[in-house]
C-alpha cells in the first residue's frame, strides 16, 4: 500500500509544478498568479482540480 501512496505523491508534484508553470506563463495578471500559485501550494489537491476547472490557461505563442 506504501507504493500507491508514493506513486501517488509524485503524480499530485507533477501536477502541482505543471499548474503553477502554466499559471505563471498565462496572460493573467500578477496578482491573480500569486493567489493562484499560494492556492495551489497550500492546497495541492484541491488547488490543482480548482486550478484545471477555472484557472488562468498558458499563453500562446
């Protein structure tokens, strides 16, 4: 059962870096990229599934 939970930690890590370098490279302003990084930061799991729902997208280049 230790495995799961450890291959589940990294999977929520990746997530949670993946979401706060989408964030910090989308259009919004910087303080709306600040509460939502704290967001996620504080609150990994729920930030990220906050995050894919209503957050900021990536620019596009």
């Amino acid at each position: 059962m230790e495995h799961y939970q450890g291959i589940l930690g990294l999977l929520v890590l990746v997530l949670d870096v993946w979401a706060i370098v989408t964030t910090l490279t989308s259009g919004a302003t910087v303080g709306t990229k600040v509460l939502w990084t704290v967001l996620i930061v504080l609150l990994p799991i729920i930030g990220v599934i906050l995050w894919f729902l209503v957050g900021p997208r990536a620019a596009r280049i």
